[in-house]
C-alpha cells in the first residue's frame, strides 16, 4: 500500500510538473520579448545632432527588452564609462567588509593603511571618503583646488600626492565632488585584503558576474584608479546595475551583502543644490526622484539610484520598474552628455509607466 500511495503521489508530482513547465517557459518567453516602442523611441537618438552616443540598454525583470548601438558600437566593444567606476569601487569595498578584511565604515583610513596616519587623509574614516566629506582640499570642478584629479593624474607618485593633501574642512561637514577620495578607497581595500584592486575585483565582483572582458586605467604606480577608467560592455554594466537591483543577488548566488546595498544607496548628503541631476548622494552613488505623467494619475514619482560618469555615462537601477538602464557616450567634457542621458531615461520612465 505504501508502495502503491509513493508511486501515485510521484505520478501526481510528474503530471503537476508538465503541465506548470510550459506556464513557467512561457512566461519567461514574454519577460524576455523586445519592447517594441522602446526599441523605436531608442531609434530616434539616430538622428542626434551629436554622434557621440554609444548604447542604451534596458532591462526589466533580468531580462533585456530593448538594446541599441550608435555611431558604430557594437555589443562586444568596451567603453570607458569613467565615474562609473567610483560605484564599483563602492561595491568592492563593501566586498571587503562582507570578507572582513574591512571592519567598519566608522574606521579612519589609517587603520587599512598606516602611513597615511597623521595626514588628512589619514584621519577621515571610510564613510566620510565614501560620500565625499572627508574634508580633503580636493574639489574637481575647481582647477586650482590642490587635489583637482587633473593633479592626481600627473603626480609623479600618487600615493605621497594623496599624503600631501591639506584638509579645508571638517570631515563630514562638506560635500565637495572629487576623484582623489575614489581613489583613496580604491587604495584602503587593496591594504585591507592584501590584494591588487582589479585581482580582487577579478575574484569577488567580475567572475561571479560572469564578466570576463574588460580594462582598467592604471597609474604610473601601477594602481588601478578606483575613481574610475573601467571600460566594460553595456550588457557587463547592466550586470553591475541588476546586481544592485537584486541587492547584491546575481542569478541566484549572493556576490553582494543586502545590508551592503541598501547602505552603499542610502542617501548620505543632499546635493540637489549643487547638481542638477541628482537629489542625493550615498557611498559612490546617485539618487533621485523623477516625476513622470501617467493615465491614472497627474504625476507619479520614481525613484532612480545611479551610476554617473564624465559624458553622460550611466547605469539607472529602477527599483519599482524592477529594471535597469544602461547609457554609454563618449560626450566627456559636454554638458549635453548628462542631460542627454537624463532625457534618454525619461522617455524610457515614460514609456514603460505609460503601458
């Protein structure tokens, strides 16, 4: 009788099982079908009087469902998303923390590095560098600042460059956006584990990823810049984002702590007042509300955290759209570049709240 119950009940489960696979592979087809008025409003940035765009990508529920290269990119090509970088680095160091190679966002930077003690550098903790209030005199948009990363990138020894630096405030007092602090934490998390920033970035970011391609910047010291210089795929990038996304899940296996994400995104300073893209900032992230129109309602508010990089490059994780967007362009030094990227993103918001 026991016999006769197990085998009817393994017949049950077998017939239960074919008749829910074709539900789950159809639904899966349908998650994974081109959005065909987002391809055709991507196709309208062909006509751009600027012929610096690369690629848009959208995806939505791990899925991409539209895509499309300009001016000659192609799927496979890497491209410099410059800033972009200082997002990974966020996320690498969040690595380290996850490994306990890092303790403590509360910790100064001496801890990881002990030649820095007594510099202001030094003295700054994890959490001020991260969000860009470590106090350093170091502003990117001021060319005499003495820690603009025009100056970072000609120093003859980077490292003593940094040591150098007065401070001109009190950390954790003042936002002032620069690459040297992104650098900094590229250099704590290659103290604390012991390891170069791309080997360990190879190890606990890229290859569980699945993201085997790509080149990062140097400096004549040999460091990889955590500010940024990362050249990734678009389709690599939306990796990077649908990790983000998923709170630090890919594809089932954790890579990323979720206690990491929500305080790598959580809005640390508002800058709404000195950038127009953005309403805050967190640990190497963006954030903003975007309002969009929408049948039911007049408005309905969005919320958007980033990725940004010189020239309009970006990766948008949109948490309640459970998508992610990928711009990549070559625009550095245009202003165009961003507010092309935010319109490009807006008509996407639209689009998708508007189906």
């Amino acid at each position: 009788m026991r016999l006769h119950l197990c085998t009817r009940a393994m017949y049950l489960l077998a017939v239960a099982s074919a008749m829910l696979c074709p539900l789950q592979a159809q639904a899966q087809a349908q998650a994974s079908q081109p959005d065909n008025k987002l391809n055709t409003i991507l196709a309208q940035w062909d006509q751009d009087e600027h012929k610096d765009l690369r690629s848009v990508l959208v995806q939505q529920h791990g899925k991409i469902i539209a895509e499309r290269y300009y001016n000659g990119a192609t799927a496979d090509g890497l491209h410099d998303a410059r800033s972009v970088g200082k997002s990974i680095t966020s996320l690498l160091l969040g690595a380290a923390l996850d490994r306990g190679s890092i303790r403590s966002t509360s910790d100064p930077v001496w801890h990881y590095w002990p030649a820095s003690k007594g510099s202001a550098a030094g003295e700054a903790t994890l959490a001020q560098v991260l969000c860009m209030r470590s106090g350093l005199a170091a502003f990117d948009e001021d060319a005499a600042s003495p820690g603009n990363e025009d100056k970072l990138d000609v120093a003859s020894d980077p490292l003593a460059f940094l040591l150098s630096l007065p401070s001109d405030a009190k950390p954790g007092t003042s936002y002032r956006y620069n690459s040297v602090t992104a650098y900094l934490a590229g250099i704590v998390v290659e103290k604390a584990t012991g390891q170069d920033l791309e080997v360990f970035a190879r190890t606990a970011l890229f290859q569980p990823l699945g993201i085997s391609h790509w080149q990062w910047g140097r400096d004549v010291a040999g460091h990889p810049k955590g500010q940024g210089n990362l050249s990734l795929t678009a389709r690599d990038l939306a990796k990077i984002g649908q990790l983000v996304l998923d709170k630090g899940m890919f594809q089932g296996r954790r890579v990323i702590s979720a206690a990491w994400i929500d305080t790598m995104l959580a809005p640390q300073v508002s800058i709404a007042a000195v950038d127009n893209y953005a309403d805050s900032y967190g640990y190497f992230w963006y954030a903003k509300v975007h309002t969009i129109k929408v049948p039911t309602t007049k408005e309905q508010p969005i919320h958007v955290f980033f990725a940004s990089g010189n020239g309009g490059n970006k990766i948008y994780v949109i948490p309640s759209l459970h998508a992610v967007v990928v711009v990549t362009s070559s625009a550095y030094g245009k202003a165009y570049g961003q507010r092309r990227s935010e319109n490009l993103l807006k008509a996407i918001l639209a689009e998708k709240m508007n189906q």
